[in-house]
C-alpha cells in the first residue's frame, strides 16, 4: 500500500499496489501543469485508489472534453488526472507519492516536444509523443464509446 498527499497534507489518498505504466510524459502541457521538464505518472485500478481526507478541497481543472486534473486548492499540488477514454484507472503524479515503489517510469513520452534546455541522459526508453501500444489502448477504448481521440 502507499500514501500520496499533496504539498501541504490537507489532501491524502492511499493506493493498494504499485502505480502501473509509469511513465515521464515531456508534452507542453505536462510541463505547464507541473511548472517542470517533464510530468511523472503513473497508472492506478480506479477500484484501488481512495481518498483518505481532504476530498472536499480539491480544484479540478477540465482540461479539454476528456481529460480533468485535479489540484489542491490551498496548494496547489497537481495530485492527479482522469481520463474518460479510460474509465478503469485514474492517473497519479507519482512526485505525490510518500512511499518507495519497486520500480520508476519505464518510458518517456513527448520527446518531441521537450524544452530545448532540458537534458535527458537515462537509459530507458524514448518516443517522440505517446507510445504506439498506448494510443492503440485510447483508439479501442474510445470507439467502444463512440467518441474520438482528442
Ligand atoms: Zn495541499
Ligand atoms: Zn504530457
């Protein structure tokens, strides 16, 4: 089990196993939202993610018709992002998490539109924008819902 709290503690959430799919996503948004290089996510069972207090105080931003980010409103932490062409999981930003997990993000994506003055020397896997296997997930999920990728 893990914790994840934002900046000043008044919101806390628990997760029963380890985020999957962690990722760092490189994309403009993702680099305005967390005021960085590059956002940390990862993956977590809808079913597997609870509030443990806080809940109330949330801001959410509805970023575009699918996707919503939620905020601490007294800190403004970006504490986590919801999909509707995903309805199993929701998305946590894994800088929020208090505890150790196994392993880190397993890929970069949005390379293609990094800053230019970020530097990035690890060795795990690179793609220019989303991973194919991921916008295959997106493309199936949506159509089952008779929407289209935005
Ligand atoms: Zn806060
Ligand atoms: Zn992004």
């Amino acid at each position: 089990m893990h914790k994840g709290y934002c900046q000043c503690c008044s919101i806390q959430y628990r997760i029963i196993n380890d985020p999957f799919d962690c990722c760092y996503c490189h994309c403009s948004i993702c680099r305005r939202l967390t005021g960085s290089a590059m956002g940390a996510y990862g993956s977590v069972p809808k079913h597997e993610f609870s509030w443990i207090q806080g809940e109330e105080l949330l801001t959410r931003y509805q970023q575009n018709t699918t996707t919503t980010r939620l905020f601490c409103s007294s800190c403004g932490s970006f504490l986590l992002t919801t999909h509707s062409a995903d309805k199993q999981n929701v998305f946590i930003t894994l800088g929020c998490l208090d505890s150790e997990m196994e392993s880190g993000p397993e890929y970069h994506q949005f390379m293609g539109s990094k800053a230019s003055w970020e530097n990035n020397h690890d060795a795990i896997a690179q793609h220019d924008a989303w991973p194919e296997w991921r916008i295959t997930q997106l493309r199936n999920s949506l159509k089952k819902q008779g929407t289209k990728l935005t």
